[in-house]
C-alpha cells in the first residue's frame, strides 16, 4: 500500500503552488480553547511552530471597523532570524485568485467583459479544444466548472516573472482540452485563472497585472502588493522553506494570474476588512454576491461553494469565506466571517506541515470568536441519497485521473436523519447530518458540505466540495479497487521471492528453475519501487519540464516496466505448457506476480512511454 499511495502522489507531483488543492484545506479543523491575550495566543502559535518546524507566520485579525491585530510570530528567515512582522512578504499562492475575481466582475459591471459569453469571443487565441456544444464561458473558467485539466508538468515554472498569459497559454497547447461537457461539475484548474487574466488583458488594453495593480489592489489600499518581485519586496520577502530547514527555491511561475501574488498580512488585512464591511469602491454589492456564489453548475452547491474566486468554510463553528494557497516553501489562508464580522489572515514560510497550518489558524478563530454568540445550524430532514455508491468522477490532474477514478468512491446508506459513508478503500467512515437546506454536514461542520442531487440527465451525483461523484455500482468498482491494490502488493513481493529463490539456489549449489518466469516480475516490481522515488526526486528538484537524468529515468522506467510485464506474461504461458515445468506450487506465486504486472501495465497505461518534459 506504501508504494501504491506514493504512486498516487507521484501522479500528481508538482511544486505547491499548484499541488497543493487549496479548497480541501477547509475540511480539516481542530477544537481548541481560545487564547485570553494576543500575548497568549503569540506564545501559542511559537509551541506549534516550535513543534512542527515552520519557521515563522505573518498574522491579521480583522473587525469590521479595521485591524485588531497585525504582526508575527517566528522568524522570515532562519540563517539571519529576521523576525516576521505585519510587512513581511510572503508568496501568497492562490489568494490571487480573489484579485482576479474581482478585476473581472468590475470589468463586467463596465460592460467590457461577459461572464456569460463563450470565452472564445471574448479571447480568440485561447487554445481551447472543446468537442461539446456548450461552450466554455469566463465564469466557468473562475468556478472551475469549465472541464479543464489542472497545469502540466512542462509549464509549471517559469524564468520570467513577467511572463504574460499568452505565452502561458502557448507553452503547452496540448493541455487545453475540455474533458467534459463544460458547467457540468467542479474540478480546480489553475488554468482557468490563467485564461480569465489573458481575458482581463483583452478587455482591459492593458497587462492583467496592471490593470489590477491600478483597479483593485491600489483602492483596496494594498499598493504595496504586486504580482512580480520587486526590490521592494524582494527586501521584506521572507524564506519559503519545503522541510524543516529546507530552502525552496523561489522561482517564477508562468501562471501568474492563478497564483503569483506577493503581499504581506498588512496588505491582506485590507481584502479582509473590504470583504467584512461590503465596500463597493471596485464592485457593487451586486458584484459582490456574484463574487460569492456559484452560478454555472444546474444543480444547488454546497456551502463550499466555489465563486469567482471566492469559496466556503463550514469547518469552524462559524461559516466563513475567502480562500487559501499554497506555492513552494508558503502556504496562506484569508477568511472572512460575515455573522461574526471578523476575519483573520496567516501567512506560513513552510509547507511541510498541514498540522500547524490548521493548528495555527483554529487558533486565531477561537482568539477572534471568544465572547461571541455562534448559533448552532439547524437539523433537517435526510432524504434519499439517490444511489447506493457513488463514483469519483472529476480528477484535477488527467495524468493521475486512472488512479482517482479507480480508488476513490463512496457508499451511503441513510440511518433515520443521518447518512453513514463509506470509502471506497480504507476504514475512515463518516456519518453525516441532514442540514437545513437539504444537504449533509460533517457533526462539527458550521454549515452543508455534502449534497446528494440528480445532473441535467437525471442520474444521481454526489457533491463533496470540489469533489464530484456518480452513482455507480458497489461490487464492480470495489473488485477493481481491490485488484490493483492486490496487484501493487504482489509486485512488491516479486523481488523478494526472486532473492528468496536466487538464495536457496545458492545453498543447494544448484541453478534456479525457469529463472525468466521468477526474475521478469521481479524486474517489474523493481521499476514499481523506483518511479516513485524518481517522481519524489524530480520533484524536490523541481525538474518535471527539464529534460535531465531523472526525467530520461522515469519515462525508461515506464518502458522498462511495460516491457517486464509482457515478457513475464510470455513467460508464464511458456512455462505453463513447457514439458519441463517447475511443480505447480513453484509456479504459482510467480504466475501471480506477472498477472499483476500485466494488470498493473494496462491500467497505467496512459504513463508508459511518459516524458514529463513533454507533457
């Protein structure tokens, strides 16, 4: 299982600023009592630092009528130990998204640009290949709901860090391909960002970066944050760190629009306290809600609803909104609670610890809720879910789609006003509560995550967040799941059965027996080991889009592994109807190892041959 879940990781490497699925941070939450001081909440946040080995965390609480408390706790960079203050600048990752959602909307409230309007009269060189007849549209693009696949591997950096988003777009033309009819379901895609600022460029005459710079982030009184590292900035910027004392390299990302924002907590209070008193010196209140809510999906969202970028969080007591990111070496959460009228901003300078991420940030919440009345959300009535299981169905990365779709499902069965799930593999089940609006919540969770509704042909879907998943059949999709995991185990044990007989053979002084039908599967299971490691070193290098030793590696290990696996299959019939065949029982842990390589090989198929610096 090990080297299965790092395959799965594998699948999805690439630097944090795009790895790193944001909307899933607000599912994870821990109860804390709040801090009496910001005195100690400070030393609070220092333990789990301490612990956790984050370096430092910008920090903003924000009231309604402004902040309550800018500062930092921890140090921007270990080898000087500068610490962290309010003006110290983080990479923020995808909290960009908020500025372009709101440079759009303003755009549209002047009558410059549609939300509404096929994206390709908007912006005739998107590259977008699209075989259905819906066309994609801008707001679909910033909902995520356009069918897009997330960033390659070959456009995931950049060396300019003025790289407009035509030559973003341009890089990889092959990676414009809508997957499924467009207003259909949720998938995040950093790409969509990308397409909205090439947009904002067309309808503005001007750099998207600009034009937000002078219509957004200058009236919001955020004129010292930028999209390019200055020397300003490069002054005050702290230190990503990828491990405890690991030095991220800061490199530029060719999608800027999805996630190259620098600012610092002083800066993000300002978007904070903007959100809280509803100002409308960049767009109206009308625009505002638009920026809250979904509105291209034919079915009712959740409470995580994604808007343009703008989504939910039901994992405190308190509903809240805004968004997270994360970018090598920073992760940052800016949340909004409109009931509470307060909100908070955290900016970290380490990503190798979700603990602290949500640690930290349940802290400023119960610091910033202390006193305050939070109503419980009111019990509803549970209705059918529709279907018995429910299929993944809408994977962010089509490199790793085979192994989303193949390991990730749900079954459900409703208990009175509950729902009880159960996951495709594993034992983490859940019982969810009927909400108020017809949904499901998690016990702890502040409003509806989980929604069971029909799509446009009236087949039961499941709505997790982002996530979206079809009624399918239990036993059929379990069987399967159960099979490639039966193959990655067997596979593991290949090589050792090859040691195990290689030194019986050595005791004996004899010679091993049909040694192919032994050591082909072996070599399999040897290149099964291996990818993941090389994805892991590729990554930590961050060289997907290089064509260097590692990348030349895993695209050979691939061929490799498929070609192990089709001679270990010849070799398994030969030996089966040799006159010379080992005894049955010899044979059969063999013949099992290079069924699961055959297995193995068809259902990653689409990775033989894979050159990451291509794709």
């Amino acid at each position: 299982m090990r080297i299965l879940l790092l395959a799965v990781i594998a699948a999805c490497a690439e630097p944090a600023v795009v790895t790193l699925d944001e909307p899933s941070l607000p599912l994870a939450s821990v109860s804390v009592e709040a801090p009496t001081s910001i005195e100690e909440l400070r030393e609070r946040i220092q333990l789990v630092l301490d612990r956790e080995g984050i370096p430092g965390v910008g920090i903003a609480l924000v009231g309604r009528d402004g902040p309550i408390w800018v500062g930092g706790v921890g140090v921007a960079e270990l080898t000087t130990r500068r610490p962290v203050d309010g003006d110290s600048v983080f990479r923020v990752g995808s909290i960009t998204k908020s500025i372009v959602g709101l440079g759009a909307m303003r755009l549209a409230e002047q009558g410059k640009l549609s939300l509404d309007r096929p994206l390709d009269e908007l912006v005739p060189d998107t590259g977008i290949v699209n075989r259905w007849q819906t066309p994609v549209t801008l707001a679909q693009c910033l909902e995520h709901t356009a069918g897009l696949d997330d960033i390659h591997m070959n456009e995931l950096f950049a060396d300019d860090d003025a790289m407009s988003p035509a030559a973003a777009l341009a890089i990889n033309k092959r990676a414009r391909v809508i997957r499924w009819e467009p207003g259909t379901r949720n998938s995040y895609s950093n790409v969509g960002y990308t397409l909205a600022a090439r947009a904002i460029e067309v309808a503005s005459g001007e750099p998207f970066d600009v034009y937000l710079k002078q219509e957004v982030l200058v009236p919001l009184g955020m004129g010292e944050a930028d999209f390019r590292r200055t020397p300003s900035l490069a002054a005050r910027l702290a230190t990503g760190y990828s491990d405890r004392g690991r030095v991220a390299e800061f490199r530029p990302i060719p999608h800027r629009g999805a996630g190259a924002l620098l600012a610092s907590a002083t800066d993000l209070a300002k978007l904070v306290q903007f959100w809280l008193v509803r100002d409308t010196r960049v767009v109206s209140a009308a625009g505002l809600e638009r920026i809250e809510h979904a509105r291209t999906l034919p079915y009712r969202s959740t409470d995580l609803e994604y808007g343009l970028g703008n989504y939910g969080d039901v994992s405190q007591p308190a509903r809240g909104r805004g968004h997270d990111g994360g970018i090598d070496g920073f992760l940052s959460s800016l949340r909004y609670f409109p009931d509470l009228g307060v909100g908070y901003v955290m900016l970290l300078n380490g990503t190798h610890s979700l603990r602290a991420f949500i640690e930290i940030r349940s802290l400023l919440f119960a610091y910033l809720a202390r006193g305050k009345a939070v109503a419980q959300p009111p019990v509803g009535v549970s209705q059918p879910p529709g279907a018995e299981f429910f299929a993944f169905a809408s994977p962010r990365n089509q490199v790793s789609a085979f192994i989303d779709t193949t390991l990730s499902g749900w079954r459900v069965h409703a208990r009175g006003d509950e729902v009880h799930v159960d996951p495709l593999l594993g034992s983490h089940s859940v019982d969810l509560v009927a909400t108020a609006d017809g949904g499901y919540r998690l016990p702890w969770e502040s409003g509806t995550s989980v929604r069971f509704a029909h799509d446009r042909d009236g087949k039961p879907i499941m709505i997790v967040g982002l996530l979206y998943a079809e009624a399918a059949s239990w036993w059929p999709a379990r069987l399967r799941a159960l099979a490639i995991v039966a193959s990655m185990i067997l596979l593991q044990l290949a090589p050792l059965l090859l040691g195990v007989k290689l030194g019986l053979a050595a005791i004996r002084r004899g010679r091993l027996l049909a040694p192919g039908l032994t050591a082909w599967p072996a070599i399999a299971g040897l290149c099964v080991v291996a990818l993941p490691r090389l994805f892991e070193a590729a990554g930590e290098r961050q060289v997907f889009g290089e064509r260097n030793a590692l990348t030349i590696a895993i695209c050979a290990t691939t061929w490799l592994f498929a070609f192990a696996a089709s001679i270990s299959l010849w070799a398994t019939v030969r030996w089966t109807f040799s006159r010379e065949r080992p005894a049955f029982g010899d044979r059969l842990l063999p013949t099992m190892c290079a069924i699961a390589a055959v297995v193995i090989a068809v259902w990653a198929h689409s990775w033989i041959g894979l050159r990451t610096w291509a794709y």
